[in-house]
C-alpha cells in the first residue's frame, strides 16, 4: 500500500484488530433500551417514500391582543346563537294568541254560578271550578287573547274587581273598592288595562266614575277626568275596536236625565266627543240607548230604545247607528235585547220572534233561523269563530243555534246570565 514496510505492516495489524468481533451486549442492551420508549411506525407510513415532516410548534400571526379578541368574539357569537336557539324554542312552546277582534278559535265559556266562577266547553261538559271560597264572585269577562280573566268579587260587604289566569291561577285585585253598582268593565285590545265604570265608595255622592286600570294591579287607580261635569256615564262602558284609542261610554246629559247618548274620551281624560246624540224612550221610564254592542272594526253600534219604528209603530225596536258619520236607521224585525255583531263584522243578530240575522247596513231583509226563544230577558253571546250563537233565556234554557243552518241544541248550563266565551288561536 506504501512504500514503507514498517508502516505497511502496521497498517494492516491495526485494521485486523477492528475487524476482529468483540463482545456486543452492551450496545445491543442500550439500543433496546433507547427503542423500547418508542411507538411502532404504522404501516402506511412504513410504505411511504418520503417521510412526513413532524410539527413541532405552532405559530399565530398576529399581535397578541388581536388574537385574544378573535377568541372573544367567537366565543361571544356562539353564546348568541345559543341564547337565540333557546329563545325560539321557549316562544315555539308557548301557545298561539289570537288578535284582539275579528274571528277566533271557540276555548271554553266562563259563567258565575253560587259565587264560584265555572269554565266549561260549549256542550256543558268538563266543568271545571276556577275560583272558589266564601267570597261572590261574578260577572266574569275573558281578555281578548283568552289567557286571563277579569270578574267582581264582593266580600265583606265591599266589591273589587279581579284578574286572574285562565286557569283561576295568580288572582290579584285592579281596583279599589266600589259600590255593588257596576255598569260594566272592558279589557283593552293589548290586554294590558282595563276600564272600569263604577260607583265609588269615596265618592261624595251616587255617581258613576270611569278607572282605567293596570291589569297587573300596578298604579294609580283615580278616576279620569271627563272634563264636562254635566254629563253622567252609565250604564255601559267599553274599548273602541279595534286600536283603542278612545273609551265609549253611555252617558246622560244630565245626572238625573232619562235621556241617554254615546260618547267617547281619550283614556287619560279630557272633553268627551259626542257619538249619538242624547235621546229619550217614549216615555220618561222606557229605556234610552239599551243593550250596547259594538262591530269589531269600531265602526258600528248596535242597541235598542223604546220607541216608534219608522212606520210609527211603537216598540222596543233595536237601532244601528254608523259612530264615523252618525248615521242612525231602526230595524223592523228585531230588537229589545243585546244585538251582538259577527266577528267578520258584516251582520247583526237581533231577536225577534226568532233569531234574525241581516247585513249590518242593511242592504238586504232579515232572515229569521233557529226556534222560537222567550225574549223578555234574553241574551247573547257569539261563539269566537262566529258560527254559533248561544241564547241565554231568563227561564234558565240555553240554546246553541247554528248561524247558517239554525240547527239547535238545548244546553245543561246554569241558569246565571253572565256568559262570557274564550277566544283562542284559530287551529
């Protein structure tokens, strides 16, 4: 390999003694040792031509406080959606209301029977007591929606008026105390108030006041001021349909005036606007602007006054009056008793011999349906969906009659006279 001998030789001594095998163990056990820490390679990778490069750190670009907002945002937004889901859900659950006037699905009628009030279907079945105690409860009056109801409750010789859940549930009294005299009470179309006309016990004399009330209880519960103090409201009282804008209300000119008439005020008070002008019966004792009802778009009104038809021929004829232009006709075939309107607002129901029915303007004649009904006494009351009418006869009967067909059906409901019929979504 060179040309020196000696260093040929020694050469080849050294490479025969690192040839040579020695004893191995010690770096066979380190390698078992090293390997024995170590996952096995799978199979796929085993078989790649190329191995895959091992990440070892991540890195963000950004500033710091960039990066954190970014977490917070996102973190934020699905705490939104989370709460917005949660919300659609709860209101999914809940059941629909119907609109405060026109057609509505038939709930349950309320009545008062032996100072307790009483729910029932419309065929007299699945009654069901939702106030009772010693207290007299009566006069019960479901809100438009059809989930609470208001009612008169008289005890310890004093009467307030109430509002509770349909179901009877979280009873509280609106109003302070007042005579037993009530003219009426009304919910508004938002259910959130109701208006009260009534004697008050601290009042200096018997004289009728108009409240509005918080349905809640909340409040003042003083009277408005209607600023004319010659007129005297009685008798009736109500929301004008379908905003609420006004109050209607009956009225006399005077306090001790046999004449009635219509009027309207602003709920927080002021100078009432006259709808129909004050008129007598045909005496100083027959009744002047009786048995109110109004159209549910507000335009119409409907009563009876004791009086002389057209044709001259005295009676307790029912009148529909136009409150927009004043306009007043007197039907021929009807009257003396509550004549309700259809829920669509397109025809009045009176009583006659029988039920008559005709367009609210009377553009067409009546057409009479159903049986012949005892009428000193009778009332009415609509279904919601504006396809049945149930008369209440003060002998007790109670009658469901159809409004297309006239078929009847005799009801088993008490003999008590305050209906009131559950409005709830159409299905």
């Amino acid at each position: 390999m060179t040309t020196d001998s000696m260093l040929d030789r020694r050469l080849h001594e050294l490479m025969a003694e690192l040839a040579a095998p020695g004893d191995q163990s010690a770096a066979i056990d380190h390698v078992l040792s090293v390997t024995r820490e170590l996952r096995p390679e799978p199979r796929w990778r085993v078989l790649l031509k190329e191995r895959p490069m091992r990440t070892e750190s991540v890195l963000v670009a950004g500033r710091p406080p960039l990066r954190l907002g970014f977490v917070f945002a996102v973190i934020a937004l699905i705490a939104l959606l989370a709460a917005s889901i949660a919300v659609g859900a709860y209101l999914l659950r809940q059941p629909a209301v119907p609109p405060a006037y026109g057609p509505a699905g038939n709930g349950v009628i309320a009545y008062a029977e032996a100072g307790d009030i009483f729910t029932t279907d419309a065929a007299g079945a699945n009654r069901t007591a939702i106030t009772t105690g010693p207290a007299v409860d009566s006069r019960p009056v479901f809100s438009r929606d059809g989930t609470r109801v208001a009612f008169l409750r008289k005890e310890n010789m004093t009467t307030r008026l109430i509002v509770a859940n349909a179901d009877g549930t979280g009873i509280h009294a609106i109003s302070p105390e007042v005579n037993d005299d009530v003219s009426g009470f009304d919910w508004s179309p938002d259910g959130e108030r109701l208006v009260l006309l009534a004697d008050l016990l601290r009042a200096p004399g018997p004289r009728m006041a108009i409240l509005v009330l918080a349905a809640d209880g909340s409040g003042s519960a003083e009277p408005i001021d209607v600023d004319d103090p010659d007129i005297a409201p009685n008798g009736w009282i109500a929301w004008s349909p379908p905003t609420g804008d006004e109050i209607l209300f009956r009225a006399h000119p005077t306090l001790l005036s046999p004449a009635a008439g219509l009027y309207a005020v602003d709920p927080a008070g002021g100078a009432p606007r006259t709808l129909l002008e004050p008129a007598s019966g045909a005496s100083n004792d027959d009744c002047a602007v009786c048995s109110i009802a109004l159209s549910p778009d507000g335009r119409w009104a409907t009563f009876w006054t004791w009086g002389p038809n057209d044709a001259g021929e005295v009676g307790g004829w029912g009148h529909v009056v136009n409150l927009s232009t004043g306009a007043e006709r007197i039907a021929t075939t009807w009257g003396g008793n509550t004549s309700p309107v259809t829920p669509d607002g397109d025809r009045v129901i009176g009583v006659g011999a029988r039920l008559e029915i005709e367009p609210i303007d009377g553009s067409a004649p009546s057409r009479s349906i159903g049986p012949v009904l005892e009428t000193a006494g009778l009332d009415l009351a609509l279904s919601p969906d504006g396809t049945q009418v149930l008369a209440i006869e003060a002998s007790g009967k109670r009658t469901l009659i159809d409004i297309e067909t006239g078929e009847a059906t005799e009801l088993d409901l008490p003999s008590d006279t305050t209906f009131s019929w559950q409005r709830i979504a159409l299905p």
